[in-house]
C-alpha cells in the first residue's frame, strides 16, 4: 500500500525515512520544511496525510523490504538523504547496505554495532563511573528466582523480555542475553550528539507494563515528560555524564535515547541505548518547540530547509503519551475511525491544537491479540495531572472497542512477531 505524491518539491528538501514506525519522526521533518518519503510496517492513516509518498512493506520482508523502498524513492539524483527508526538500530548491517545508495543522516553500522553491545557498552560505561546492570551472554550458573531478566539481543519496545525462572532458554527467542534486574522506575534521557558532545534535549519517565496499556509486563507502554525537579537528584546529575560518555566514546551522532532505570537510592542505571529518534522525543518536542528532526539532521551534516519545529507550550506543562493496545484480535473500521476522530477532535482542542491521536491504524485490517492499536497523547500541570488525563483517554478509546472484546482469554496471548515497535 502506498501513499502518492501530491507535490514535487526540490530534490535538496527531500527526506527518506525508514523503520517499523516511521511517523513520530516524519510529522516532525514534515514540520521543519522536509518532504518526507516514508517506508514502514503499517503506513497509517495519519502518517499519509502529511508525507509525499509512504510504503507500507509486508511484516515477512521486514527490515529487509526497507531497501528496495528506498530505493524506489525520488530522487535518484542527487540521492535524497535517509534516517532510520525503531527498530532498524538491531540490523546493521542493513544500516551500511542502505548507507551505500544513498548518504545515510544517523549513526552508521560501526557505531551501532559498538554501542548495542552490551558487555562493551557496559565496560565503557562503568570506566567512566556509571552504572550498568551485570549482562551475560550465558545463563551458567544464575538463580532461576526472577532476579535476573532473560531478553533477545535484538531488542525493541520490551518485546521479548521474561523473568528467568526456568533453565531452559524460551523457544525460538534466539541469540539472547541475561541482565541482573534492577528494581526500580523506568526512565529515559533524550540527546541530540555532534562533534562529541551531547545535548540533552529532557527527561521522561517511561510507562512499562502499564496494565491500563495491557501491552504486557515489559512492554513500553508511553512516556510522561519531567522538569528537572521532578526527576531525582542523582539522575539529573547523572544524565549530563551518560551522554557526555556515550558522545565521547562511541561517536554517537544525532538523536539518541538512553533507557534507564532509577533504582530506590536514587540512582539510574544504563539499561539500553537507542542511537536514533526514540518513542519519547516527540514529547519533547511539544513540550520545548525544539525540532528534534531539524536538530538531529544539523548535527549529521545535513543542511535543509529553515526549521520551525512544534508551537512550545508553556514550560509548566507536562505531555504524556499511551501505546493502547488490545486484549484480542481487533477489525478496524470505519465506525471506530469515526469514533476515534471525534474523540480527538476535542482533545485536540483541549490540548491547543496538538494532534491527540496518532499512528491511527486503516479500516478494513484485523489487529493481532496484544497488537498495538493507537498511541494517545494528555497534557497537565505537573507530571500526575497529565498521566491521569492520559488514563482517562486511554479507557475512552478503549471504550470504543469493547463491543469487538469477546474472548478474555486472549489477553495472555503472546505478541505477534511483526508488533509495532514504537520506542
């Protein structure tokens, strides 16, 4: 399925991006001038409404699919540059394939490969006085009592990840590796890198295995902003070295996100580095008005048209969004569209004119049990004023779908492989 042009605008202001979710950073290149050419898993409602042309590829051809899309996108010459999203940053090779055809604005394979590596992102980051969980590439040796998280190497979105409780590896989850759980609140730090030197675009608390979000006990399930005063002592102090150390050591370039988790002394750990636009920068980016897709180009080298970013809102306010997903199987159609439109037609309002609803799914598909279904965004004062208008949307779209939820069963159903990743 794909998505025409509706205008031929000059070849040095068009953008290719590519990845299983493609719309936070297409809306946000849209905003700052770009003509942006979309390739991912689902090519939704919205993301056509605003891009030059979209691709949708087939889940069995993921990521690979991805290629040949680009490479049917204009303009041949000068080849347009391209980003990449979650979850390309887990193939990359592809990265460099794709990279040889056209003049890739992100992180290159090298890179990647050093900084998704845990055992020496962990060694890096503790000669630099951070703190890292222990990871294995074994389970040799460790309790089978929860204290320790089993997850695939090729992470995304908390897909994947279990307790390990048995000392059988789970089937067909292979190569995996074992992380020491740390108990406490997930978080994330959001960067913009150049030269090294990071920029710390904000900070947000992440919703996981929100069970209002029933996207299961790992699964991300949508971010809340923080103002430094919200955020604890020692990860506000921390956040400035995490990306000074991940800037300097592994030449990271652009957006980059760092998954965290703050354990009860206050402390944040290093889960995960994600070197590209992550889930939670596009709240940043209403919150601030900083284009994060403008300020993730300039620091790649790529000059384009004058950014203007989103409309800041008051410094006061926090945004938060849901992933909400279903407990069974789910048909889209045109009456829920419907329902959905007028839901966020006076969100929307409420929220001075930002799209409350995103990533909105085509009518006439079905949604797998536990598939994502739309992602929800709410505003507030303070960080609890906003997640509390974020429950209360989450359970309204909910609502809608309720008729269509008739097998309670199907909640403990797992994941389908091809599930949205939108961290």
């Amino acid at each position: 399925m794909s998505h025409q042009d509706t205008a031929s605008p000059h070849p040095a202001d068009r953008l290719i991006v590519v990845g299983a979710s493609t719309r936070a950073l297409a809306r946000s290149a849209t905003a700052a001038g770009w003509a942006v050419y979309a390739a991912d898993l689902f090519n939704d409602a919205d993301l056509q409404t605003f891009v030059a042309h979209s691709v949708r590829v087939a889940a069995g051809e993921y990521p690979h699919a991805l290629v040949a899309a680009a490479q049917s996108f204009p303009p041949a010459f000068p080849p347009a540059p391209w980003c990449y999203t979650g979850a390309v940053e887990n193939h990359p090779a592809l990265i460099d394939q794709l990279a040889a055809i056209r003049p890739l604005a992100g992180n290159a394979g090298a890179a990647v490969r050093a900084v998704r590596d845990p055992l020496r992102l962990g060694a890096t980051a503790r000669s630099a006085g951070l703190l890292v969980p222990e990871t294995r590439a074994t389970p040799a040796g460790l309790p089978h009592d929860g204290s320790w998280l089993v997850k695939p190497r090729a992470s995304a979105s908390g897909h994947g990840v279990h307790p390990w409780l048995s000392a059988a590896p789970p089937p067909h989850q292979k190569p995996l590796l074992w992380q020491h759980r740390v108990t406490g609140i997930p978080h994330a730090a959001s960067f913009i890198m150049a030269r090294g030197r990071a920029r710390l675009l904000g900070l947000s608390r992440q919703l996981i295995g929100e069970p209002w979000c029933t996207g299961g006990a790992f699964a991300y399930g949508g971010s809340v902003t923080l103002s430094s005063a919200e955020a604890s002592p020692g990860l506000a102090a921390a956040a400035g070295e995490i990306g000074g150390m991940l800037a300097a050591e592994f030449h990271l370039v652009g957006a980059v996100g760092v998954d965290l988790v703050v354990d009860p002394d206050g402390r944040p750990w290093i889960i995960e580095v994600n070197p590209r636009m992550t889930a939670s920068m596009e709240l940043h980016e209403r919150a601030t008005g900083i284009s994060v897709a403008a300020a993730h180009l300039d620091a790649c080298g790529v000059a384009g048209p004058t950014a203007t970013g989103s409309r800041p809102t008051a410094t006061d306010t926090r945004w938060a969004k849901a992933v909400v997903h279903t407990p069974v199987a789910l048909t889209i159609t045109t009456g829920l569209t419907a329902d959905w439109a007028a839901l966020a037609a006076e969100w929307t309002r409420v929220d001075g004119g930002q799209p409350a609803l995103a990533d909105i799914p085509t009518p006439g598909q079905t949604l797998a049990a536990r598939a994502p279904v739309l992602t929800v965004f709410a505003r507030g004062d303070a960080v609890d004023a906003a997640l509390a208008a974020l429950r209360h949307r989450a359970r309204a779209l909910a609502a809608t779908w309720q008729h269509s939820v008739s097998q309670p069963s199907a909640v403990a159903a797992p994941l389908p492989p091809h599930a949205r990743c939108t961290a």
